[in-house]
C-alpha cells in the first residue's frame, strides 16, 4: 500500500517533506473515516465480489512494480523512465 501511497500522494508534495507528511496522514485520516463509514454502513459484503484471482493478481502486479523500480537501485544499473514498462527497456537504445 505504500507503493500506492507515493504514486498517488508524492507528486501533489512538490519536493516539500512537511507537504507530504501533512498529504499522507490526511489521505490516511479520510481512508479511516471511509472505513467507518463503510462498517456503520455494513458494507464489507461488496468485498465479496472481488475473487480470490482477482485479489491475487493485484497483489502480484503490484510486487512486478515495486520489483521493477528498485531492481535497477540493487544492481547499480542506470534506468530511464516513469513507468514499469519504460523502466524495463534497459537494454534497447
């Protein structure tokens, strides 16, 4: 959840440390309350219609992106590009 946190929160911060800290606890504030909304609301049967293969591939493909950015970092191999795809053309010119 943290990967997803940073794509969606970092850009919005500008490069300024308070800005992010103060956008991460309000985006996760308003996740609290939508949770206790939901719980007053009784709405955790919606959670069954996800299937267990959809949950699983999420999970999956969210482990290829966070594999893809920091592979590069480990290996100490120069990498361009925002995006995983981008990321993964090292090799092409």
């Amino acid at each position: 959840m943290a990967a997803i946190v940073a794509v969606a929160v970092v850009p919005l911060a500008m490069g300024d440390p308070g800005r992010l800290a103060m956008l991460c606890a309000t985006l996760g504030v308003m996740v609290g309350v939508l949770c206790f909304a939901a719980g007053l609301l009784r709405l955790g049967f919606v959670a069954n219609f996800l299937s267990k293969p959809v949950i699983v591939g999420f999970l999956h493909g969210v482990a290829l992106v966070i594999i893809g950015s920091q592979l590069p970092k480990v290996l100490g191999i120069r990498a361009e590009g925002e995006t995983t795809v981008a990321l993964a053309r090292l090799g092409e010119a």
